[in-house]
C-alpha cells in the first residue's frame, strides 16, 4: 500500500477529537505568523517515549488510529521530542508491527522531533523510506543482555550501529545512543559505572548526537545514578569537549523505570549534575519486553510535578499530559 492511500485513509478515519486538535493547531499557526513573539527554550527536555517504549511492553496491541491520536495529543501538550514508534522485526515485538503506517498517518508539527527505533541497517531503511527523521540505536553495558536482547555481543552491536549511525549524520538526521542496563542487569546484576562509560563512549565515537543513559530494570538508587552519571560526563568530556562540563550535560539523557519507586529520586539528583534532559512515560505505561522485572516506565505526570517543585520549565501542558495519560489508560483496558 503505498504513503499516499495510507494518508488518504487516515483522513477518512480522523476521530473527532483529531479533527478539533488539527483545527486548534491551525489556529495557534495563524495567531503565531500574526503576533510572533520570541520563544524560550524549556530549561528540561522531556522525552516522551510512551508510544513506543509505553506500547511494546503492553499485553494488548492498539489499532493504528489509537497510536496516531496519542501521539497527536502528546503534541497538542507541548512536547518537543515523542518516541513513536520502532522498526524491529515485528516477530519480536508484535504491538509496533505496524510502524510504517503510524509513520504515514503521523501529523508531524513544526518544532517536535518524532525519533524511531532501529537495531541494523535494515531497520534505518525501513524508517528512512517510512520517513523518520530521527532514529534511535541502542545497546547495553551488559554482555548478556546484549546477547538476550540483539542476540549479538557489545562489540558486534557497534559494528551494527557504525553504518546506521554514519548513514544518518550523511543525511542530517538526529541519531540518540541509548546505553540499557546501565545501573543493573536482570541477568549479570550489578554493572560497573566505568562499563556504562565504555560503551557510552563506543556510541559517542560513532558520532551520536545524544546519549541516553538508561536504568531498564528500575534498580537504580541515586547513589548508584550518580556514580554513573558522573562516569558519562567525564568520559564524553574526556573525549569530546573542552574541559567546560556545562557544554557536556546537555548531550546526556535519563531514562528511568519505577520497578521500586526511586525514579524520581534518581532524576533528582540528575538534575543537580547538570543533566537537563529525561525520559518519560504517560500513566507509567510500558517497560522492557526483554528484561524481566522491567516495570513501567517514570510517569510524566511525576516528573513533571518534580520539575515545578524545582522550578525548571518543560513547555508541556501538565493538565494535558494527565488527561492524556488517563485516556491511554482507558484505551488500554478496552476490550475489542
């Protein structure tokens, strides 16, 4: 089928709702071009990875229009990065078998950055000719995880990414380095900070524009979080800046489960480093399909309470993101 019956089709099965945001946003794009006025960038980037992270690890598979409108209200609520979908085999991850028609369907707005995920070459072109401008690659400081969750070693994985990672900066696409595993494995248990520098280092090599630091499994605590968060930053000052810590902050990411109720914890003292960007999930849905134990993901709707207690701006409309989060739920636990 090709992009443009997709699109065709979407139009025909726009729910209301779709409908009133697409004319709302439309009016705000009249009102900026009339009153432009400057825009300060939020002060914390929230990454909102529900419909990706949140949706792979959730029993039941949502139908095409379901995954569009939630990406569509995420927007609405002012966030700049959503994770939206993922371009694995659709064997191993069955609820995003449909990523090329979200992709098709997506009302992208001006602004917003809507990255995918690729394990290899063949997902990259897969997303590429989908549309993607943005991918996500992702690999682990545990050998055995690696090998459970990408059936290949931490160095092979590199050898996967090189290719991916150098075909996207030719093409002036944003590439994230995701480090799983990072503050503890379900099958090696504790994992070393200066092995989460390593590999976070590999990725940075490749000429990744972001890395994401990521405790898959929840079984971080903030003591755990700042060793290996502080082994990060210097090991990508070391490589790549000039000695000025505030230049490398920026380019590190977290990305926090809630298996035992330290996440915002952990973004807490992220936050006193110098870190300024997260991820986060609506509700607190999703999780790691490979990693046993992996709960869900840090709900937004806490890490955005976090972020007004300390007083640092996100551009996202908190009311939206709750209500959002209580109908993804609601979607959820229908029975079609």
């Amino acid at each position: 089928m090709s992009t443009a019956t997709l699109r065709d089709g979407a139009r025909r099965r726009e729910s209301p709702w779709a409908l009133a945001v697409s004319q709302a946003l439309s009016f705000k794009d009249t009102l900026r071009d009339l009153f432009p006025m400057p825009r300060t960038p939020p002060a914390v980037t929230l990454v909102e990875v529900s419909p990706r992270d949140g949706l792979q690890n959730e029993k039941r598979v949502l139908p095409v229009e379901v995954k569009v409108e939630l990406i569509d209200r995420l927007g609405a609520a002012g966030f700049a990065c959503i994770e939206v979908t993922s371009f694995v085999s659709p064997t191993r991850v069955p609820q995003l078998a449909d990523a090329a028609e979200v992709m098709a369907r997506l009302r992208r707005l001006d602004g917003v950055r809507y990255p995918v995920l690729v394990p290899n070459m063949k997902g990259y072109e897969r997303a590429i000719a989908a549309g993607a401008r943005a991918i996500v690659v992702f690999g682990s400081a545990s050998e055995t995880f690696s090998q459970r969750n990408i059936n290949c070693s931490i160095d092979e994985s590199m050898e996967r990414f090189a290719p991916v990672v150098a075909a996207a900066r030719a093409a002036g696409i944003h590439v994230r380095g995701t480090v799983s595993c990072a503050l503890g494995c379900p099958y090696e248990g504790e994992v070393a900070p200066a092995q989460v520098a390593h590999v976070a280092g590999m990725l940075d090599a490749l000429g990744v524009d972001e890395l994401s630091i990521a405790d898959t499994i929840g079984v971080g605590t903030p003591e755990k979080t700042i060793a290996v968060m502080e082994a990060v930053l210097a090991g990508v000052l070391d490589a790549t800046r000039d000695g000025d810590s505030a230049t490398a902050a920026p380019t590190v990411n977290g990305h926090f489960h809630d298996t035992y109720g330290r996440a915002i914890a952990n973004i807490g003292v992220c936050l006193d480093l110098g870190i300024r960007s997260f991820d986060a999930s609506v509700a607190g849905i999703g999780g790691c399909p490979f990693a046993p134990g992996a709960t869900g993901n840090v709900a937004t709707e806490d890490v955005l309470a976090l972020m007004e207690r300390r007083g640092f701006g996100t551009g996202v409309d908190a009311m939206m993101a709750r209500s959002t989060g209580e109908w993804i739920r609601r979607e959820l636990s229908v029975s079609r």
